[in-house]
C-alpha cells in the first residue's frame, strides 16, 4: 500500500462562553484520552490549576456543545479538526482568546478572529492499492479529481461522514476548495409568534397518541426544576420509566434495554462523588418527609398552616444559601 498527504487538517484549542478564573477547570476533548492526559497534566504543571475532562468524538463534543449553548458545562475544547470549530463559531458556541505566541502559528492554523488556535497538523491521505493499480495501468492519485476516473467506480471506499470525524473533514476540505452550491428546492416563509419548543401540554399530547410508548425518557431539555416536573408527569401519565441525566452520563442503549454510565469526570473524583451521594441521600430524605407530610395534612387539614410557615423557613433558608454559591 502506498499513501500521499493531500490536505492537512487543524485541530485547536478553544475557549467556551464561561469563566475561567478558578482551581479547577472542566473540558471536553476530542483527542484520543492519552494524549489529551499529557496535555492536560502539562497544563496543571504548569499553571497550578486541576482539569477535569471527557473525551467525545468530532460530532458527540459538537453536539453536546450545541445543547448546551445556554448553559455551558465546560471552560475549554481540546482536539479536533477544523471544521468542528468552524461550526461551533458559527454556533456562537466559541469565546475569542488568542494565546501567547500564537503569532509564531501560521495564519492558515489559526481563526483570524482567534476563536481557536491550531495546535497540530493531521494529514488525509488516499491510500491506495498497489494491485489495482498496476492491473488497470494507473498512477496513484495526488489530488481529489483524479478520483474522478471511472476505472474507480464502485472501487473507493470512504468513512461515513455520519459516524466519522474525519470524513466530516474531508467533506469540510473538499469544500473549502472547490467551493459549495447549494440547491434550494423549497420556498422560505419567516413566521412570527410561535415558539420553536412544543409545551408541555402538546408533548405530552404526542407521547400519548404513540401507538407504542417508549420504554424510557431521557428528559434533558430546560431547567433541572422544570425537568424534574415533565419527568414526574411522564411517569404518572403515562407509566414510563423517566430519567433526567447528570452531567457527563452515557446512556447505553441495547434494543429496549438501557442503563446509565457515570461520567468519568464524577467517578474518578472522590470529592465529587462523595458529595454526589450526599445530594441523593437528602434527596431521598425529602421525599420520605414529603410523603409523610402530605399523609398529616390529609388526616388533619388544620395542621396545613403551621407546617406551611416552617416549610416557608426552610425553604428561604436554602435560597439564602444557594444564592451565596
């Protein structure tokens, strides 16, 4: 086999919408994670600050970004080609940072407005089979049209740009050479007054008219207070299995089965999880006194007052604290 770089491909570093300044820092990475160690140990070696992280491929950290544009879960993005920045920046996902030294990179491995930083070059290559090739008397390719050729026909094997970051990549260079058109086949209205996410009332509405209802939610959409509400609604209405997703879990999905892997940023710190455990084990306790509060005002609606004002109490006192975090 014999192989010739065509294109190289950018990966940076990146900084998201959120501070900063702290001890710790969270990160995604698409770098494989013994490399993104090294890293990230260096970091820490130098600069004193600790940093937690989860590697994702090109599309998972994009997607996961995306989602939580509003609510960023992490300071920085390490690793990855080009085109993920590019679209993340497009996104509004990225925060401008230019790092010291940079002018020593090449303009073309860095965002001229600094949303990342190139910090290696990955080539694509064609790799080529030196029997076909001798059997149909051709050269091997040096550039993307020669591909062209009809001796190649049902004879080139490509990634799935779904699944692939690298195939996203060559998807991204290909472009960027040859240029884009893009044929609109639909008409485009702009229409006003309505909102892009269904309510409450119209989702439910939908999960009822399935002929078959799932066998679990993953309710990860809106605030944890709002969520915890639909996913109670979902359990009571429909009898289905709700779960709402801590940060960095996996859902591991075979046929109608599935289950839940923590995050390795939350196991593999025993400060965190400790207090992971301690949350739920409160949790747990509220839900016995609530339970047990709502059999007394049942028995003796007299008693609603007087527990209403201590509930008042502790539930100013928790705001209090939660405001002070």
């Amino acid at each position: 086999m014999s192989k010739k770089t065509v294109l190289s491909a950018l990966v940076g570093l990146a900084t998201l919408c959120m501070g900063v300044n702290a001890a710790e820092l969270n990160a995604y990475t698409v770098m494989p994670e013994k490399y993104a160690s090294r890293i990230f140990a260096e970091f820490t070696k130098d600069t004193g600050i600790k940093v937690n992280f989860l590697r994702f491929s090109t599309g998972e950290a994009l997607a996961r970004l995306t989602a939580e544009k509003g609510n960023p879960q992490v300071d920085a993005l390490l690793g990855g080609p080009a085109d993920m920045y590019a679209a993340a920046k497009k996104e509004g996902i990225l925060e401008a940072y230019r790092p010291a030294d940079s002018d020593a990179i090449a303009p073309e491995m860095r965002d001229p407005e600094n949303y990342w930083t190139g910090v290696g070059v990955i080539p694509l290559c064609f790799l080529t089979n030196t029997k076909f090739l001798k059997k149909n008397n051709m050269e091997a390719p040096t550039k993307w049209a020669d591909l062209l050729d009809p001796r190649y026909k049902r004879n080139l094997q490509m990634a799935d740009a779904r699944t692939s970051g690298t195939a996203t990549e060559r998807i991204f260079s290909l472009v960027k050479i040859m240029g884009e058109d893009i044929a609109v086949g639909a008409k485009i209205y702009n229409l006003t007054g309505f909102s892009a996410h269904a309510d409450r009332d119209q989702m439910l509405a939908f999960y009822k008219g399935m002929e078959r209802k799932p066998k679990a939610f993953f309710v990860v959409h809106g605030e944890y207070d709002a969520a915890s509400s639909f996913a109670h609604l979902l359990n009571t209405e429909l009898g289905t299995a709700t779960y709402i997703p801590n940060f960095g879990d996996a859902a591991i999905i075979d046929g109608t089965d599935w289950r839940i892997e923590e995050t390795k940023v939350i196991t593999s710190a025993p400060a965190i999880q400790a207090m992971r455990d301690y949350l739920r084990n409160f949790e747990k306790d509220y839900l016995v006194y609530k339970g047990r509060m709502e059999q007394l005002i049942t028995h003796d609606p007299r008693r609603i007052p007087d527990i209403r004002a201590k509930m008042d109490k502790i539930r100013k006192y928790i705001d209090d604290v939660m405001k002070t975090l």
